[in-house]
C-alpha cells in the first residue's frame, strides 16, 4: 500500500505525515490491519528497538475532585462506588511505589484529584518524591496534580521529578463538551510551565469519548507540536455514574488504528497504552506492543488492570523485553537535551519528532487524574453495545494504595 510506504519513511525520518495521510490510516478496513500495524512497526523499531517501558501509577489521593471532567470516576457530582481518601503520606505512597518498581516498572506516577495542588501540597508530594528516589535507585518520578501554579514545578524539580503529566484529553474544538470548569488552554498553560522547568513534558489522550476521526488527529497533532516526550493514549471505560456511562464506541481494531496513526504522527517519542487496553484491545494487547513502546504495569487510579506478572508474560511472549533502568527510553537526538535546554533552544511551534530538531513546550491534563486516564478495566470480556451502560465491565480498584490489601504489580 502506497500510503503506508509513504508513512513509513517518513517516520524513519521524523518528518510529519499530511492530516489526509492521518485521517487515512483510521480510515483503513479490517483487511488492511495487519498491513498498518507491520508498517508502524517498522517506525517504533527503529527508534525504540523491542524494548517496552513499565510505569507504575501510585494515586496520592482518590476521588472528590471539584473538575467536571465527564470522563472521570473521580470528577465533581461522579456516582461512581470509587475508593475516596485523602493524601497517602509519604511512607505509604513510597511503599506502594516500591511494588511497582519490584515488578519492573522504570517510572512511578505519582497523581492526585483536584483542580490543582496548593503550595503545602507541593511540599507532601515534595518528600514524597524525595524518599522513592532514596529507596529506588535510577527510578523516575513522574507528578500528575493537575493545574500548576507559578513556580510548582520548578520546585518539584527540585525535589526531584523527572516528568509532569497533563493530558490533553481531546481536541480543543470539542473540549467544552467534555468539561466546562477549566479550560483547553488552562492545560496547555500547565505543560508550558512544567516544560519551561526543565520537567519532561507526558501529555495524551483518551479515545472513545464519541469524538470524530478528526478530533483526534487534531489532539496528536497537538501533542506533536507541544512537544510532548511521552504520549499516553487512554481508551475510555465509561463508569456507571458519570456522564459518559453509555459511549461505548471502541473495537480492538479501532483502537490498534488509533496507536497506529500516533505512532506515524509522534514516531520517536514514548507512545504509552494508557487506560483501558485491557478492555478495548483484550486478546489484541500483544499486537499494540509492535506500535507502543510503553504501558502500565498492573492497576490503574480507580480501576484494576490485569495482573502484573501478566503484563510481563505477555511482553515476552510478544517477543518484547522490558527495558531496564539503566537504558534510556528516548532516542538520542531527543534524550541528549535537556527538556529546559530543548524549549530555550526550539523555535515556536516547533514539533516533536521534526528533522529540525526538538520543538517547544507540551500540554496536557486537567483534574489531578490525568496519568493514567480514569478508566476502569476487566480482563477480556464482549464488546459492549453502544448506548448501553456495562456496569459487569468495569473493575473499580480494591487493592494497593488507601487500602489493606497488596497492590497488584
């Protein structure tokens, strides 16, 4: 197929496939998949090898967000029946992370509700980050807290982050139709003030929420212009109890087309299946590792995943390995810079993955829930119909973090 030769070089360059180019690889027929995902394979090899990173979600603190994200079980007036507590203190959540990081994970994502930390809870999550670095030698640390206030992340730098997550989430176009008290921009604002402090820039989205083909290449070509160094792509598992109960809009081959054209769009940074892949991808997971080079171990924020000895026996039956602590994720000509030295030196508008080099800063996320997505998940059940809230397909979390019970890793 022309177009996917055409898509292929040009990820092996990083140059930026046309919006036709994009919108055609969802546009693809079932005939046609296994075609798509060899040839964005081919594009994830040459930059991330067979390698897969783990990243392990810690939730810092659960439901009872003031934000109206319709996605989330967390979000302000949800009837979702989600775990609710407030911040783990920082030995809980250090020991929480410590299962992820025995499990494999190289990354621990440190999230939280809400509309935005306050200085005092920069400071928790601050000695947080401090005593998971003490313990877990070359582990990274990612914060997801939501809206950022002036000088908080160059103070979680300072206490040791590597990473800042924010989702997008979806286009700007169509965001006030998912939540109406913050804005597109206010996340964008957000990514721009983690990336100008030297935090590397996580920023994705969530597929399934009804929106259109071209609401989504919009929110990658977003991503790719902010300059994102991770792009988690979440597929929505819609709570009983949220507005979005009944959008059950995904298929398995739906959803690999979508980490195809992410792949192509973004083709050298860290493409993570986010929320959801247990559910819309099931027996199909194993053919998204040729197109994601990142996942999720275990459980997610208010959702349980597969199990995590699972995760790994899948990626090496794939053929996959994990990648180790001592390997860096990102390609050289991304990794070689800073992410404060990469947003000095790029021009504005500049785009990840652009020959030219590095661009400018990344978006993102709005309630403190964006990392991971608040989705929920099962192990492999039917598809459900459109219309229809599927309550047997939701697995809400009981284990790991604010409660008794060993966290799943």
């Amino acid at each position: 197929m022309d177009l996917l030769n055409t898509l292929v070089d040009k990820g092996l360059r990083r140059e930026l496939p046309t919006r036709e180019e994009a919108l055609a690889v969802l546009a693809t027929s079932d005939d046609e998949l296994l075609d798509v995902v060899a040839a964005a394979g081919k594009v994830r090899r040459q930059w991330f090898g067979r390698r897969v990173k783990l990243n392990y979600l810690v939730n810092l603190k659960s439901g009872l967000c003031p934000e109206d994200c319709s996605y989330c079980s967390q979000r302000l007036g949800s009837k979702a029946e989600i775990l609710k507590y407030t911040w783990l203190k920082p030995e809980e959540a250090t020991q929480a992370a410590a299962a992820g990081v025995a499990g494999g994970a190289k990354r621990v994502c440190l999230v939280a509700s809400g509309r935005g930390p306050t200085d005092r809870d920069v400071d928790r999550v601050g000695k947080t980050i401090e005593a998971i670095k003490e313990g877990n030698e070359g582990v990274e640390v990612c914060a997801c807290l939501g809206l950022l206030s002036d000088g908080q992340a160059e103070r979680l730098r300072d206490a040791g982050a590597d990473a800042y997550n924010h989702n997008l989430n979806t286009s700007e176009a169509t965001y006030g139709e998912i939540t109406k008290t913050h804005t597109y921009a206010d996340r964008v604002d957000t990514v721009q003030k983690a990336h100008a402090a030297g935090l590397s820039a996580c920023s994705g989205l969530i597929a399934g929420m009804g929106e259109s083909d071209e609401d989504l290449i919009d929110v990658v070509y977003a991503l790719r212009e902010l300059d994102a160094d991770s792009v988690p792509v979440n597929f929505l598992i819609p709570f009983e109890g949220t507005p979005l109960a009944k959008e059950w809009n995904l298929t398995p081959q739906r959803a690999l087309r979508i980490l195809a054209m992410v792949r192509f769009v973004c083709p050298d940074v860290e493409v993570r299946i986010a929320g959801g892949r247990e559910v819309h991808l099931r027996t199909m997971q194993p053919l998204a590792l040729h197109l994601a080079n990142s996942i999720f171990l275990g459980d997610y924020l208010t959702s349980e995943g597969q199990a995590g000895q699972a995760d790994l026996d899948m990626i090496a039956d794939a053929g996959f390995e994990v990648e180790g602590a001592g390997t860096t994720t990102l390609p050289a000509h991304r990794s070689e810079a800073t992410p404060a030295a990469m947003a000095a030196a790029a021009p504005a508008g500049g785009v990840c993955g652009s020959a030219s080099g590095s661009g400018a800063a990344p978006a993102a996320a709005g309630c403190g829930s964006a990392c991971g997505g608040c989705s929920g998940h099962d192990a492999a059940p039917a598809q459900a119909d459109a219309g229809e809230v599927r309550s047997d397909l939701v697995a809400v979390r009981r284990r790991g973090a604010g409660t008794d019970l060993a966290p799943n890793a």
